[in-house]
C-alpha cells in the first residue's frame, strides 16, 4: 500500500473512530473501507446494552457499501487505541472474507501497522462454495 492512501484511509478510519458508541466498553474502533470504484465507506462500534445487539466499525463500514451497492473492496483499514494493531473479531474476519476485501490493514494510534490478506485473517475460513455444494447434490 502507498503512503499517501494508508494515511487517507488511517484518518478516515480514526475519524470514524472518534464517533463510536461505545460506553459500556469505552473502547473506540474505527474503520475505512476502499471500493475498487474509488469510494470511502466508514464505520464505527456502536454498542447496545444488550451486547450481542452490538456493532463492530469493520462490519459498520462493509454493510454501508454493500447497501450502497458496492461489492468489490480494495483496501480496510481498521484501528483501535491498542498497544498493537488491532485485531478484528472472528464474526468480522468472516464477512471481511465473504466480500473478498483485497488488503486489509490493521493499525493504531501509533500508526503501528500489520498488512493482511484474507487467507492470513482467516485460515480455513467458511465460504459459500461449501453451499454451492450442497444445492448442487441435492
């Protein structure tokens, strides 16, 4: 990734992040999702007190371009206040794997960075191919 788009996306995504809803767990996630067409998609955490009704900025930023019609993803970046680059949930490496997003950049407040690919969040991961399968045996 150049550096001129890590640091579009880095500010995106850190903006999303100061608009998160988060005060059960007071801990700020935010997101910027690039579509191969060239548009930005943010998304934050938005917390319900019934946490299994909570949101994370990965999922947030995905489902907003996937109701605006986008399907191809470039490049996500996610970022938390973590002493590492944050590391997404496994609900969110699964629909990060189910829209293909090509890059996937986990960072944080330092601007400390890990590049990953799909295959390297999620090894072995569930895909509608084993779907396919079963409406094609059936």
């Amino acid at each position: 990734m150049n550096d001129e788009k890590f640091e579009l996306l880095y500010k995106k995504a850190k903006d999303a992040m100061n608009k998160s809803y988060s005060p059960y767990s007071k801990f700020k996630v935010g997101a910027a999702l690039l579509t191969k067409s060239g548009k930005i998609y943010t998304g934050t955490n938005i917390e319900n007190a019934s946490y299994g009704l909570s949101m994370c900025a990965e999922r947030t930023a995905i489902f907003k371009a996937v109701s605006d019609g986008e399907k191809d993803f470039e490049t996500l970046v996610v970022i938390g206040d973590t002493d590492k680059p944050i590391s997404p949930c496994g609900a969110c490496r699964q629909v990060i794997a189910e829209f293909g997003v090509d890059e996937v950049i986990l960072t944080n407040l330092k601007k400390d960075f890990k590049e990953m690919s799909v295959e390297d969040l999620l090894p072995y991961g569930f895909s509608g191919e084993e779907l396919d399968d079963k409406n094609t045996n059936s």
